[in-house]
C-alpha cells in the first residue's frame, strides 16, 4: 500500500513575538512527524525573506520544509536567484503558485500563470525540486468554468509538477468529483486534500468569502449559532473536520495538507483522532 502523505503550513510570522510563537507551535507539531512542513509566501513576494528564514530555520532543525513561490510580481531574475538559495540549502521541494496581487500593483510580473512558473522551475533546476500545485475541488473563483479550471490544473502539471494540494473545502463529494475529472482530463499525480480547522467564525467566513471555499449552509448556520461561544466552536469544527477526513480517508485520499493558522491544537487533536501517526 503506498504511504499517504500528511503535511502542515505555516505562514511566516512578521515580528520577534511571532517567530516565538512559531516555534513553539513547531515543537509541538513536530511530535506528529508530518511529512514536512510548508511556508506561505506574501502577495507579490511581499514576505519572501520570511518565508525564506522561517524555510531554513525548520531544515536546520531537522524537519523537511517547502517554501511557497509565487510568480506573480515577480521577475526570471528574483525568480532565479531565490531557487539557487533554496537549491544551495539542500531544499528539495516547493509550492509553485499564481499567487496574489498585493492590492495596488498594476503590473504582474513576467508571468502570469502557475504553468509558466512550473516551467521555469524545470527549465531552471530539472529535476532537483518536488514540486506542487494548488488545486481548486470547488472550481478557482476567478475560472471561466469548472471545465476551463480542470484544463488550467492539466496545465500546471502537464508542465512538470509532481503533485497537487487543495484549497480547503468541507464537502468530501466535491472533492471526489474534483479528483474524477482531473483524471479523465489526464491528470495523474497525487491530490492531496487542504484540510481548514475550523476554530473562529469570522476568520473562516472571511477566509472562505475571498478564496471560493464553499462553507455548507447547515456548517454556516450551526457555527453562527453560537455567537462568541469559542469552546462550542471549537468543538462542533472538530467534529465536522474529523467526519470529513475519516470521508477522505475511507475513499483512498493519498494525503492531507492541513493550514495551522500557525496554532497547534486543533491540527494535533485533529491528527490523534484520526491516529494520522500511523497510516
């Protein structure tokens, strides 16, 4: 039986104080022997020197780390040079995104999509990085159609990815479907399931609101109804997140990738109920 992968993220934290706490929440997490840890990437390049310290601190403690690389606002050149820093560093794998346009940017760079950025990793590296791809089961919201986003992903792996990872969603079919049409389209490498705890209302419904990601409506209406009531959140979300990993589990996922929110317990109960340590 092939070994399924399970990751976590983080983001790059931006004072002294974060970077703390980054690293205690590190610590923690660790302990769940995930298979690496990943480190987002500002729009337009805007944290690139956090991503690139927070990537670096994680290898020398021991642990493999994927720095995200976003192409959009950014030059072959800037492009370049961070690769031969990472590949310098023994970095082995990385997330090649579209990225973000910082608000006020009028220009996006010399690329503009995920596939060119894919292409210029190969033609730059070969074969040195493991590179992976974002995947939309709920459709991009900026896609002309379910259709065109299915050929967009083709593209991006036709182009040399090794794998892909989901934006989060909670509905386990949507998923599945995603998965069914990406290999009638051709695809074939791994899709890993982006897995969202749920732990704050608004934060999620603010997150989801911007990237696409569909909140059910009884998901919605259920955490609305406990107002400020943080532990009945908390609680009811690890419910839902669990129910829908055991889903993705049960119907062959060959990982998961789980966004931290840089906090670790409700990725480790969520990891200890699904006993993730020993799949």
């Amino acid at each position: 039986m092939t070994q399924k992968n399970f990751s976590i993220e983080f983001f790059p934290p931006k004072t002294p104080e974060g970077a703390e706490k980054l690293r205690a929440t590190r610590a923690k997490l660790a302990e769940l022997r995930p298979k690496y840890f990943s480190v987002t990437f500002g729009a337009g390049g805007s944290t690139q020197k956090g991503t690139l310290e927070t990537v670096l601190e994680i290898q020398r403690e021991g642990y493999e780390a994927a720095p995200h690389l976003s192409c959009i606002g950014s030059s072959r050149e800037s492009l370049r040079a961070i690769l031969g820093e990472y590949k310098a560093n023994g970095i082995r794998r990385v997330v090649a995104l579209r990225g973000d346009l910082p608000s006020g940017y009028g220009a996006s760079g010399e690329f503009r999509y995920a596939n060119e950025l894919v292409e210029f990793i190969r033609a730059e590296t070969g074969d040195w990085f493991h590179i992976e791809v974002a995947a939309y089961p709920e459709t991009h919201p900026q896609a002309r159609s379910p259709q065109d986003d299915i050929q967009s992903f083709a593209r991006k792996v036709k182009a040399g990815a090794n794998a892909a990872i989901t934006q989060y969603f909670y509905n386990a079919d949507a998923y599945f479907r995603f998965v069914e049409d990406a290999r009638k389209a051709g695809v074939d490498v791994p899709i890993v399931a982006g897995i969202m705890p749920i732990t704050n209302y608004s934060q999620l419904s603010r997150f989801s609101d911007m990237c696409g990601a569909e909140i059910p409506r009884w998901i919605r209406l259920k955490l609305a109804s406990f107002g400020d009531d943080t532990e009945s959140i908390k609680a009811f979300g690890l419910d839902v997140v669990t129910d829908l990993c055991e889903r993705l589990l049960a119907g062959g996922v060959p990982g998961m990738h789980f966004y931290s929110l840089n906090q670790a317990a409700t990725t480790t109960a969520l990891w200890k109920r699904l006993d993730l340590s020993n799949r």
